[in-house]
C-alpha cells in the first residue's frame, strides 16, 4: 500500500516548528509495510489543504493528514476534507459530551469555539482521542482514503498507534515492511566512526548504513529493505555486533537509549549513587540524569557553582588552587568531584567546569575547552576535552562528555 503525508500547519512553513510528527509516521508506517511515498507541507488555508488532499489521493488514494482539527479560526482541515468527499458536517452529541467530561475532569467548561471539534463528516468513523479533544477521522469513499489526525505530537503519536495502525495492518505488505535498528556512539567524530567501520556496506549486504551525527554522538542505523522478518531481524542483529565490535568502547547502547540511561543502569548494578558539581553546564547534567525516570533511587543530588567564591564554599575547592589554576583546570576540576563526592555522600561524582563561550576564551583556554573530573571509589580521574559549537552546543557536548568519562570509569 502507497500512502501520501500531508502536515498541515503555517508554523511548519515558517519554521517555528519542527514537523516530527512526519518522521514518526514514516517509521511507523515503513514498519508495517505500508510506504509513504510523499510528504507534503502546507499552511492553514482551506483552499491550499484541499489542492494538497485532492492531488495525495490521485496519486495513491490514500492520504494522512496531521494538524488543523483544533477549535480555532485557522483549523481548516476537517472541513476542506469533507468538501472532497461530498459530505456535510454533523454534530456528534457523544463527542461533545466526552469533551464536556474531560473539561469537567480539569476543573473547567469547554469554549463555544470547542463545538467544531465534535463535527464529523457524515459516514466518517471516529477514531476516539484520549490524549486530548480533537477526535481523529477515518474517511473512505469515492476519492480515496483520508485519514486526519491532530497536530500535537502526543495526541497524534496516540492515535497512530491504538487507532490507525490496527486499521491499516492487513492492508500492508509485510513482505515489504522496512526494519532498522541503531546503534549508539559518543566521543568520537564522524570521519573517525566511518574508519573504523570501513567496509561495511560490503560486509553486512543487503543492509545499508546510515551515519546520523549530532551533538551528544553520531548513530549508526542499519536497516533491511523488504526482507523477511526472520531474516532482517537475523541480519541486523548480526549487524549491530559487527558495528559495536569495531566502535569498541565508543558505543554504548543501541536504539534511542539516553547514555544517562545507561550510566544509571550501570551505578544501579553496583549499588552505587551519584552526585554532580556544574559549572559552565549549569544544571544541564542534572537535567539530563533527572530526565530519565526512577533516576532518584541513584541521584542524590548536585551543586551548580558557577562563581569561584561558591566553588569554595559549596564543595571546598581550595582558594589557592583557584588563584593558581584558574577556575578551568584539572585541580579545579578534581577539587570539585571530591568535593561533590564528600558533600552529597555519594559513592560517585562528576564535576564539569568550562568555558562556553562565546567570550572568555584565551589562547590557552579557548571558548570550548572543558574540563572534566569523576570520582569513584577506585579514585579520582579528569580529562580535558575541547568541543566546537555555540555555547548551547558546548554546554550540551560537555554534559554528555561528563557522562561517557563515568561510564568509562565504570567499565573499566
């Protein structure tokens, strides 16, 4: 089955949102063998949703929508899409009392601009939102299929998965169904990753490999192309080993697994707790270890000491190794793991201490060099590392560069 994306909303257009909800649908879809053969954004005008609906299900008869099923002004999509099928728009009294219910559920009472969110185009079935009030739409008839979702990413994610999914599954091929997996790495470039696994478009074919750097790492993702599922699972798993056993120590789990995650795990096992001292990061990696759920059975706690006089006072970092040093240093660094460590009561501790920029730099120290510390029961280890990017991408490489430092330690 060929299908055709259309995300419909001017803030996609003018580059004020990301359209995530397309990546999500193609994967989801690719993985019940179902294509996505084209992805179209458009901005919230009736006429222009129309044109865009009509040449998607020409092409393919088939269509999903995402976006413009609110109660505002500017939500065009049920509408436009109903004209396409010739058919009216009716009053759904079970849905307004749904949406009556849930209002009620948050204290509140639904607007009268909320009404428009229980009409539906006759003959339509209703695929039921419980992450929030816009109803999704399953609408077949002369022109094709059109399936329309709401644009909030939780809603629309909802929706794809308990609604829209079971009604497509025996519609798909999954003798064509497109499978991937990923793979994690940090603390190496690139061009360094891409030595390393020289030859494996050669050595794990028909699988292809796909290189997808960003800031924390560059993942690798290799995927099976309309293989049996025995088969493609069989060779991405072989795959996988192939890549980790050349990636070594840089590769650290597989999937969408947050490296956080991952240390926590590893801590977890050992029965071991952590604590940080932040500098230039400024609470980034407490945020990264707290964004992980149950992370409070192993993170105690963190100081964030970006101004020296709080480095001493905070975690006992020595007066003089601050005037000798500099705040950007192994002593400092070292000083405020320890410090950290004995503060907190923690079995272990990171320390991070930088300059991010975009001032402040020397030609000793240049903006994007970090210092890093981890304390262990096994003792004290530090590195200095020097990263590129503005100053969110520095502070966001340095977190992440804390993190691989533990975990190495961990390791072993």
């Amino acid at each position: 089955m060929d299908l055709e994306l259309v995300t419909i909303g001017t803030e996609l257009l003018l580059g004020f949102t990301v359209d995530t909800n397309g990546a999500e649908i193609g994967r989801a879809l690719a993985a019940a063998g179902i294509r996505v053969v084209r992805r179209t954004s458009v901005g919230d005008d009736g006429a222009t949703v129309a044109a865009a609906v009509r040449e998607a299900l020409a092409r393919t008869g088939a269509v999903l929508c995402t976006g413009g099923l609110g109660p505002t002004r500017d939500d065009v999509t049920k509408r436009s899409v109903a004209g396409l099928f010739g058919r009216a728009l009716r009053f759904d009294d079970a849905i307004w009392a749904e949406l009556e219910a849930r209002f009620a559920r948050l204290g509140r009472r639904p607007a009268a601009a909320n009404r428009c969110q229980a009409e539906v185009p006759e003959g339509a079935v209703v695929l039921p939102n419980r992450w929030g009030t816009a109803p999704g739409i399953w609408l077949e008839g002369a022109p094709g299929l059109a399936i329309l979702l709401p644009g909030v990413p939780r809603e629309m994610r909802g929706l794809l998965e308990h609604e829209v999914l079971p009604r497509l599954a025996g519609r798909g091929d999954p003798s064509a169904a497109i499978r991937s997996r990923q793979l994690r790495t940090t603390g190496i470039a690139e061009s360094s990753l891409a030595e390393r696994v020289a030859g494996a478009e050669e050595a794990l074919a028909p699988l292809t490999l796909a290189y997808l750097p960003g800031v924390e790492g560059v993942d690798l993702r290799l995927t099976a192309w309309r293989l049996p599922a025995e088969e493609a699972e069989r060779r991405l798993a072989e795959g996988i080993a192939w890549l980790r056993a050349r990636a070594a120590r840089h590769a650290y789990a597989e999937g969408d697994q947050d490296l956080a995650a991952v240390l926590l795990g590893r801590l977890r096992a050992q029965g071991w707790t952590l604590g940080v001292a932040e500098s230039c990061t400024g609470g980034m990696l407490g945020a990264r270890i707290t964004g992980v759920a149950g992370s409070s059975d192993v993170f105690m706690g963190g100081t964030i000491a970006y101004a020296n006089r709080v480095k001493e006072a905070a975690l006992g970092v020595p007066a003089e190794t601050l005037a000798s040093h500099g705040a950007v240093s192994e002593p400092v660094a070292r000083a405020m793991a320890e410090g950290a460590r004995a503060r907190h009561g923690v079995d272990c501790a990171l320390a991070i201490t930088g300059i991010a920029g975009p001032g402040g730099g020397t030609a000793e120290k240049p903006v994007g060099t970090i210092w890093l510390a981890a304390a262990t029961p096994q003792g004290t280890s530090a590195e200095r590392i020097a990263v590129p990017g503005d100053r969110d991408e520095i502070r966001r490489r340095g977190a992440q560069a804390a993190l691989y430092l533990l975990w190495r330690e961990l390791d072993g």
